[in-house]
C-alpha cells in the first residue's frame, strides 16, 4: 500500500496564549494520519513559548521555531505557507479550529482531482467554545475549476469574502508559484487570483472550519497590512504608505498589479487587469466611490504637508499619494482627482524647495 502524502501543517502565533492550546488540540486531533506538524512563535511575549514548549516536549512530531521579533500579521502568514517540505501544506492560525476530519477530507478531494490547487470547507463563526455565532452561506464557499486559468481567477475575484474560502489545505506545487505576499490590503483576495490560475479551488461542504469571533472592519485589516504596521510605526508619518486609506480601492488595484505581472502572454494579463476593475466595481461600486470621495477629502490635508517637507520626505509623501490617487483612478475613474495629481506634479516640479 502507497504511503499516504504528508501534509505540513504550520501554526503560527503571536501573544496567542489564550487561544493556542485549543488549536493546536484541534490540528492533533485529525483523522488524517501523515502530518508534519510545525509551531512558529512568533516573538511571543505572553505565557506562548512556554505553551509551546510543553506541546513539542510531549509530542516528538512537533517541531519548533521560535521568530525572536514579530514580524506582523503578513510575514506570519508568509511562514505559514513556507515552512516544510511536503507536497502538501495547511497554514494555520493559532484562533480558529479545524474539525477532525478536515484535513482528511481536503486531502481526499486534492487527490482525486490532480489539477486542484487548494481545498477548503465550508466554516461557521463561534464564541468561546460553545457558542455558535452564524453559519457562512453557501456562496462564500469557492468553486474555481476547469481548464482557463483566467475563468478560474474570475470566479475568486467574483465571489471570494470569507476567510473559509482562504484556510485550506494548499498543493505546494502550486502554491510554489505564487508570488511573495506584498504589504497591500486584500493580499488574501490576490493570492487566491493568482493561485487560481495555477490550478483549481475547491471545496468539501462539511463545515469543519471553524471560525474564532469573526472578521475585522476592513479598514483594520488594511492599516495591518503596511510595511509601517509590520515595524510599529505610525500611519500618520508622512513617510508611511497612504493606499491603507482606501482598502477596497487598494484591493481591485492590487489585483491589477498582480496580473501584470501573471504568467499569462500579455493579452491575457492585459485582459484580467480589465477584469478587475469590472468585478469589482460590480460588487463594491457603492463603498468605492465612497472610499475615492474621502480621499479626495484628505488629499489638500496630505499635499500641504509635502509643500511644507524638505526635499528627501517631500518626494517621498508625493509618491506615496501618487500610488493612491493611481489606484483610484484606475478603479473610480469617475471621482476626478486630476487637479491633486496635478498639484503634486507642480510640488516635484520647484527644483529648490526648502522646507517652511
């Protein structure tokens, strides 16, 4: 009898004591027998290494790494998806539960159909531990297949919302396509894209993920996921990225900026970048166009302050609103922000600024 394959599960946590235990009893608790299972703690303050510690001492299957700084939210995920060598691999997070035959049942589902990059399940939301909060709907499950690449995208970009769709058990080989994740709001939403066009996303309709309290406001998630963020700095710096400020924009765009670089011919890039703007607009138009209008709210605010900075950080904050307002432009063209982009190109114009 062929040895079943291994799938790498790799936790990572951070000041995650009140939770990690329960998650990580949840991962050895799986039906599915060949798991490497890996704890990343990740520069940990509170009581977790020692929680840590206790599990590999008890458990000779586990190993440990031990990340001396935080390094945010983003690199955490980064490790999940990179550490270990097996043909497959679950990132894992240390607040959710997975049920005991989840891995089994993806894993089942990733063998019988060779083109599947990832499977996941369907999910539910708790407190504590036994209190069910509410039940992702059907439609948040993912069903990217067939053989174009670019229909499979479409379907993510279409219909991906809810973290079940995203914690799966993943086919390193296509995963190992997969560009890095880049410190952009909805690099979830852009990962699955590109992972989409490396082979299927499917789904078992058991739930057996199992949710810890629910989502984050997007507007949360999008100031985590900065560069800043990731080294405590703060958002308001005037060398601090400004795309944070408009996270649904920064989403579609950022898809844009994912397909132009996909290993497609040109056309076919040139024609999934048109496609993001198109989908997304068709689900978010509304909190688009709101998210163009506060910008251009805050932008007489933001480009005074580069009228105001020496050289070095006044070309500096001009680039960085100039990736927002591109960003808009290309997602909601019909906020007009030319007269601001116009303001900064004049700023980077005056060859002998000084600051005031």
């Amino acid at each position: 009898m062929p040895a079943l394959p291994i799938v790498d599960v790799n936790l990572f946590v951070h000041n995650g004591a009140a939770t990690v235990a329960t998650a990580i009893e949840s991962v050895l608790a799986q039906t599915w027998p060949a798991l490497a299972i890996t704890l990343i703690d990740d520069g940990s303050t509170d009581a977790t290494p020692a929680i840590l510690r206790d599990y590999a001492d008890r458990y000779p299957a586990i190993r440990l790494v031990r990340v001396r700084s935080n390094g945010g939210a983003i690199a955490a995920f980064q490790r999940g998806f990179w550490f270990g060598d097996a043909d497959f691999v679950l990132p894992k997070s240390a607040d959710d539960l997975i049920g005991p035959e989840f891995i089994e049942a993806c894993v089942t589902e990733l063998l019988a159909y060779p083109d599947c990059a990832m499977c996941h399940a369907a999910g539910l939301v708790f407190v504590d531990e036994d209190e069910v909060r509410a039940c992702y709907p059907p439609e948040h499950r993912l069903l990217a297949v067939g053989p174009d690449p670019a229909t499979r995208a479409r379907h993510v970009m279409e219909r991906y919302t809810s973290s079940p769709g995203f914690w799966g058990v993943y086919r390193r080989a296509a995963l190992d396509r997969v560009a890095p994740i880049r410190a952009r709001a909805g690099w979830d939403h852009v990962l699955l894209a590109e992972l989409a066009l490396a082979g299927e996303i499917r789904h078992v309709p058991d739930v057996l993920y199992w949710r810890r309290d629910g989502g984050k406001p997007v507007l949360t998630l999008a100031r985590a996921a900065t560069e800043q963020a990731r080294a405590g700095l703060p958002l308001d710096d005037t060398l601090a990225e400004q795309r944070w400020r408009t996270p649904l924009i920064t989403t579609a765009y950022a898809h844009q900026e994912m397909f132009a670089a996909a290993r497609l011919p040109h056309a076919g890039r040139l024609a999934l970048m048109r496609d993001a703007a198109t989908i997304f607009r068709a689900r978010w138009l509304r909190e688009l166009r709101r998210e163009a209008v506060a910008l251009a709210t805050t932008l007489p605010d933001l480009i005074a302050q580069t009228a105001h900075a020496e050289a070095t950080e006044a070309r500096w904050l001009a680039r960085t609103i100039g990736d927002a307002i591109t960003a808009a432009a290309a997602i909601v063209p019909e906020v007009d922000l030319t007269l601001f982009r116009l303001e900064l190109a004049a700023l980077a114009g005056e060859p002998n600024r000084v600051a005031a």
